[in-house]
C-alpha cells in the first residue's frame, strides 16, 4: 500500500518512519522540506506540493499543528484539492469538528473520500506503533487503511460521523491538560510545605490516581526538564477549543477554564515549544512565590 504523508512534526515523523519500517511505500511533504532529509533516509520519496502528493497517492494521511495549518495544506493554492477526486484524505491532527467538517465536505465535493483519525498516545507511543486512533467518517475508507492503523497503533475506534473523532480527541485532552495542573500544583504543594516530592510520586503511583502520565512527566519535571513530546501550544490549543465545545454544549468547565489560563500564562512566558508539563513552570513566577 502506498501512503501519502504531509506535517512531519514530532508525531509525522515517527509515523510515517513506521509505516515505512512496515513496508509501506510513503512520499512526504512538509512545509519546511529539510525536514524531509532524514525520512529519505528510511526510503521515503519527496512530494513538492501537498496536491503532487495526493496526485501520486491513493491515500494521505496528514498530520498538522492546528486548525489552520490543516485548513491551509487542503483549500491553499497546490493543496490536497487540487488532486482529490478519486482520492482518499486522512486527517490525524487534532482539529475542531467544524474545521474537520469543512474538509470533509469541500473532499466529498470534488470526489473525493476523508476519514478524520486524531490520535491519542504521544511521541514515544508514535515512535512504538501504540497510539489509539479516534476515526470517524468514511467506514469503507476506515476498514480500507486498518492495515496502516495497525502498525500506527495498538487501538482504532470507529466513532461514527465526521467530528466525533475530533470531539473524542478534545475531550481526552481537556481532561488531561486539567490533571497535568492538579499534578504540577501538588508537587508544587508538596515542595512549599516542605515534603520531599519524589515520595510523593511514590505516594501517588501506589494509590487509586495512578496513571502513565504523572509516571511518566513527574521524574522530568522534578527536574525542571521539558524536552518536547507534546509542545505546550498545542496543549493549549487543544483546551481552547475543548472550551468552546463546551460553550456550543452549555457545559460549564471552570476546571478547564483555570487550566487554559495556565496554559495562556506559559505560552506568555515563552514556554509553548516545550513540553506541556512546563505549564509547571507558571507556579514559579514572581506571583506565586511570596
Ligand atoms: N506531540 C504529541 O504528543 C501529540 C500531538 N498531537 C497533535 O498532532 C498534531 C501534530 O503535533 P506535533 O507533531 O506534536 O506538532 P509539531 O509542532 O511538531 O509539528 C507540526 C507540523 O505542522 C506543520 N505546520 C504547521 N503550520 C503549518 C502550515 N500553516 N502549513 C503547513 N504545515 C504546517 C509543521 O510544519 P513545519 O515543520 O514547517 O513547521 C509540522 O510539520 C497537532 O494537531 C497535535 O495537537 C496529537 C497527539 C499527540
Ligand atoms: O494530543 C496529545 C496527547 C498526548 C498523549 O496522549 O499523551
């Protein structure tokens, strides 16, 4: 099967060298096209436009930082329309369901198929084929590429019409960009009030909240080291617009809200390109510590 990949950022890169690992034939492209050099070392081939990508390719998949980058690379002069008729469009970046719907309907306008696929799991799940895969839209086109989830993760859900996987993908992180802060205030507690908060990661890994991510952020953030997995922005951006699908649904969310405040005083800060658990950070400004 041959794949088509466009957006090789921490999470393109590691699936796309997957797919390849896998023997899949992948052409890439990326808007800043060195960082196309080392895939080609894994045999990829260059695409020089998103629409020659889609042109050579039966399927791609995209994997972009925003809702505009993504609506960029589809509706931009070269852009997947171009080439799409016939074609089939796989959008794993994390996105609204508005944007997603956009792109689905302006696809299926031009002959087109799409399939959306956030994911959830972050650099190394990538790199390890374990990510969990939130699919929604064309089912014939889902069970098409199952073989190419398969190695991308260790879970696919098919959820339905366009935007649930979108929606799925918000609500996931929503909740996990608010228990990253409780997680930063309490070893920030833990710290003030003079315990040794690497007991505490003890305390917590024993008890009933144990989970992957505070065994997982807590050791490096002890350490004041946010190499990036999952960059802060996007984390951000995920809460931003997991609040305004709580606005459209009447759901009241003050937790998240304080969250995305916190995740806004980082970026402020100049910290969006690191880590998420930099958001660790904010509890160390001057207005924190008198
Ligand atoms: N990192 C993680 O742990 C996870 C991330 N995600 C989601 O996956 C997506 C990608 O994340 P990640 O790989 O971490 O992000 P990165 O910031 O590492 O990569 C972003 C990619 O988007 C491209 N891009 C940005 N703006 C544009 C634009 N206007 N036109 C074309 N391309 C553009 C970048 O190109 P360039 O190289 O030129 O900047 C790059 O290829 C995001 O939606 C994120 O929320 C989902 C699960 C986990
Ligand atoms: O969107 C990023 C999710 C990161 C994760 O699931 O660990």
């Amino acid at each position: 099967m041959e794949f088509g990949f466009l957006g090789l950022g921490i999470m393109g890169k590691a699936m796309a060298i997957n797919l390849l690992r896998h023997g899949f034939k992948v052409t890439i492209w990326n808007r800043t096209l060195s960082k196309c050099d080392e895939l080609v070392q894994h045999g990829a081939s260059v695409g020089e436009t998103p629409a020659t990508v889609v042109k050579k390719c039966k399927y791609t998949i995209a994997m972009l930082s925003d809702p505009s980058a993504a609506l960029s690379v589809v509706f931009d002069k070269d852009g997947v329309l171009e080439h799409i008729n016939g074609k089939c469009y796989i959008d794993m970046s994390t996105v609204d369901a508005d944007t997603s719907s956009k792109i689905s309907e302006a696809i299926k306008a031009k002959g087109g198929y799409f399939l959306e696929a956030p994911v959830s799991g972050s650099k190394k799940p990538a790199e390890d084929g374990q990510l969990i895969i939130l699919a929604a839209g064309d089912k014939a086109l889902y069970d098409e590429v199952l073989p190419a989830f398969d190695v991308l993760g260790k879970k696919s859900f098919f959820l339905g019409e366009v935007g649930n996987g979108a929606k799925m993908k918000l609500v996931v992180n929503m909740i996990m960009g608010s228990m990253m802060n409780a997680f930063s205030e309490g070893i920030t507690l833990a710290e003030r009030s003079g315990l040794n908060p690497g007991t505490l990661l003890d305390v917590l890994d024993l008890g009933a909240i144990s989970n992957g991510m505070f065994k997982l952020k807590g050791p490096t953030m002890l350490q004041n080291s946010y190499s990036p997995a999952f960059p802060l922005k996007h984390q951000q951006k995920d809460m931003r617009l997991a609040l305004a699908l709580g606005d459209e649904n009447a759901v009241s969310m003050p937790v998240a809200a304080a969250a995305n405040e916190a995740f806004k005083k980082a970026r402020s800060m100049g910290l969006g390109d690191l880590d998420f658990s930099a958001v660790h950070e904010t509890l160390k400004a001057p207005d924190h510590s008198s």
